[in-house]
C-alpha cells in the first residue's frame, strides 16, 4: 500500500490547489477524482454556464437598444453554434488541467470514486493508499427534492441541461435560486417560453428584499414566475412534463406543461459517498463535513474545503479555503476562513452582486446606517438610462466598516471589487470615500451610496 505526504480527494479547482501547492514543495501527493477534472466549476458550473450567459446578454442588449434610439433586430440565433462555443470552453479547461496534472512532479493521478475503509486509508479502484495529511475537496451534486412522480420524469439539472442540441419551445423550472434564474435568464433570451416555480415569496430569497424584489420585476418581463409555489406531482406525457402546483398561501392548484423540466433546488454534499465513518469525519444533519474556523475536522490532519462543507458554495471561496487549508497544514500559526469576506454575484439581467450581512441581519447585532444610490445618480448611470438598477449600503454606524453592501445593475459583479477590498482589510468607508473615482464612469456608484448613509 503507497503512503503519501499528502492525499486530497477532488479534482476541482479547490483540490487542485493543494495539491499543487504540495507537489512544489516536492511532497509525495495523490489525487482522487471520481469525475472530470476541474470539478463543478470548469464542467458544470461557472465556465460553461457564464459562457452561454454571455451570449444571452448580448441577446438582451440588443432587443433593448430601441430605448437608446437604436433599432435593431436579431435575424437568427443558432443554438447548437453557442452551445458548441460553450463545450469548446469547457474541453479547453480541462484539458489544460489534465496537461499540468501529467507535467507535474511527485503527483500521483487515481481517477475513480474513492471511499475510506480504515484511518486515513482510501481505496480507488480496488487500490488502497494512505495519507498522512487528508484535504477532502470532493464537493456537491444537484439536490433533488422528495417530489411525488419525479423518479418518472425526464428531468434536467444543472449537469445535464448542458447536452441540449435545441432550445425547447418552453421550460418549467423548478427552483429560485441563482441557478434556476440564471438559466432562466438564458433560455429566456434564446427564445425559450419559461416558467419558474419557486416555493419561497420571491426568488433569491437570501438576497436583500428591494433586490429580489427588481429582479422578480424585470425577470417577470420575459420569465412567468409563480412564487409561494408548492410542487404536488410531476408526470411525464407524450408532448413533455405536467406539474402540479399549490399555492401556500391559498391551496389553489394549477396545471403547467412544459416540453422540458428542470430542477435547481439547491446542492447536497458528496460526503455520503466516502464512507466517513471509517475515518471519523463528522458531518452535520445536511450530511456536509463539519469543520472549525481552520478548516479541520473532527480528526487529526484531515481537513475539508469547498462545497463538501456547505459554507459559501462559490469557486473564490473554496480558493481561499484551500489557502487558508494549505496555510494550516504546514505553519504553527493558524488563519481563519473569513467568510464574511466572501462576496457572490448572480449572473441574471439585470446582474446582482453581494457581499457581508443584509440590512434586517446587521440590525440584530449592530447600530447601523444604510445608504442607496440609483445607477441613475451618476453621469453614465443617466446616459445608459439604467433607471431601476441602484446599490445599497449597511454601515456599523461607531466605526463606519462596512457591513454588507448590495448592486443590482449593469456590471455589479465588476463595481462590488473596490467594496470588497475594503472589506477584506477591514477599513472604514474613507477607503472608497477618500480614493478618487474616474468621472463619468459607473463606478461613481459605490462612493456615492456611501456618501447617503443616515
């Protein structure tokens, strides 16, 4: 049986890191993947999702030029050409992954599911190895909800929604998260009739309220959505899928049919497939590893990191855990993850962008200021006409660092950087209030808000 300085389970971008990291100090490492290389990001996640995103926005601008005094139209739109771009992204990616994976020294390849048997002892392929330190990165899957008839269903998920070679002609999608609006957003623009059934009063119900709220209106211009919406049943018919829904609030039922369905309710950890009881790694009621502030587990020089713990499911996240993880595997003095820190954004029309606490979670813990700001309050703001789009502050009223800040508009996952940084050295607002902006350009926005607190 080999034994390695290092072994790290999951091929992701998360996994990769460590594992990199100790193949450069010369460390003997394994690596274990059941899957594709890349992990969810490269395969299913970010690259190929914000692939076809790009186009779809693209679509977007076009049919609301006219209000610019541009009149344009779309003579063709050739889905299996930007869903080939969209895999050509994704064949790219991983095989350059592949390639420093081979190129690389004192690492060791197992490309299987791997499971434990005994402390620190996994076997890949009938092949048991050993690790003295453990990083176990083998991430999530898409959660499918206990729904009545759904094992008769043909269902999409997030993964296989990927295989399309045509654009149905309508699509039910069950969620409203930000993979279920994202993909709304994009078969919406490609020609697709959507409808979107979300169980919560809004989608993206973590996000602030005046938030989801903009999104809710403007997704509504080009997506049915039905929220406080309870899935009774689905049953798969000739001509596509029929679900049965009722309102939680009245119980009135309602029909929908759809040549396509697809379901994003959320994502459950992979943990259950490792067998962790073999090595005593604890994990939580949702079956996601548990972990400290240091990234360790339950046992001794096991550490896990990325979506297997449940704690920000974004890729910049589980590229810091891995930092913060490799970080307190080889020094004396360990660091915090910081998730506070961590920003998301959602890749919807219009975009949103995020980071810290909400205005109703500061107030439970904090004397707060809040400031607003409409992309209309600045020069370039007004000259896009982005009347709805605006970005909204939370502020420790003693100490004036921010704690949560929140765009929805054009470009919010570019604006919400300098916000951020400031959060992440813990300054005050005069780390963007004193800096100066570039006058008219869209990033006025942001000291602007900053500057209407009260």
């Amino acid at each position: 049986m080999k034994t390695y300085d290092v072994m790290v389970i999951g091929a992701g971008d998360v996994g990769l890191g460590i594992a990199f990291k100790a193949a450069s100090d010369g460390l003997a490492v394994a690596l274990v993947e059941k899957g594709n290389v890349g992990g969810t990001c490269i395969n299913v996640g970010c690259v190929p999702s914000k692939t076809l995103i790009y186009s779809a926005d693209r679509v977007t601008d076009i049919r609301e030029a006219g209000k610019l005094g541009i009149q344009a139209e779309i003579t063709s739109m050739e889905f299996p050409a930007i869903m080939r771009r969209m895999k050509g992204a994704v064949e790219t990616g991983r095989d350059s992954i592949m390639g420093a994976i081979r190129d690389t020294e004192h690492l060791d390849f197992y490309h299987g599911e791997g499971h434990f048997v005994r402390d620190y002892t996994l076997e890949v392929n009938g092949e048991k190895i050993k690790g003295k330190k453990i990083f176990i990165a083998a991430g999530a899957r898409p959660l499918i909800p206990s729904m009545k008839g759904v094992e008769n269903v043909a269902f999409l998920t997030n993964e296989n929604i990927l295989e399309l070679e045509k654009s149905p002609e309508n699509l039910l999608i069950i969620g409203g998260g930000y993979v279920a609006a994202e993909y709304g957003h994009f078969f919406a623009a490609t020609g697709t009739r959507v409808t979107m059934v979300q169980r919560n009063e809004r989608l993206l119900p973590n996000e602030e309220p005046e938030i989801a709220d903009l999104l809710m209106k403007e997704m509504g211009r080009r997506v049915e959505i039905q929220t406080n919406a309870e899935v009774l049943e689905l049953t798969q018919g000739v001509n596509g899928c029929t679900v049965v829904t009722a309102d939680r609030n009245t119980g009135a039922q309602r029909h929908i049919t759809a040549e396509r369905i697809m379901v994003a309710t959320g994502r459950r950890s992979n943990a259950d497939l490792l067998m962790l009881n073999n090595t005593g790694v604890t994990t939580d009621g949702a079956n996601f590893i548990r972990v400290n502030d240091h990234l360790e587990t339950h046992k001794k020089n096991i550490w896990a990191l990325g979506d297997i713990i449940g704690k920000q499911m974004f890729t910049h996240a589980g590229d810091r855990e891995a930092e913060v993880a490799w970080h307190n595997a080889t020094h004396k003095k360990k660091m915090k993850m910081n998730f506070g820190a961590v920003p998301h954004s959602v890749f919807t029309h219009p975009q949103i962008a995020s980071i810290g606490l909400t205005e109703e979670q500061a107030k439970k813990e904090h004397e707060i200021l809040v400031g607003k700001a409409r992309y209309a309050d600045t020069v370039m703001g007004s000259a896009m006409m982005e009347e709805e789009g605006f970005a909204k502050a939370v502020v420790e009223k003693n100490t004036k660092k921010i704690l949560g800040f929140h765009i929805i508009g054009p470009w919010a996952s570019v604006l919400i950087q300098e916000v951020v940084n400031a959060v992440a050295n813990q300054s005050d607002i005069s780390y963007i209030t004193g800096s100066m902006h570039i006058f008219p350009a869209l990033s006025e926005l942001i000291p602007q808000t900053l500057n209407n607190l009260q």
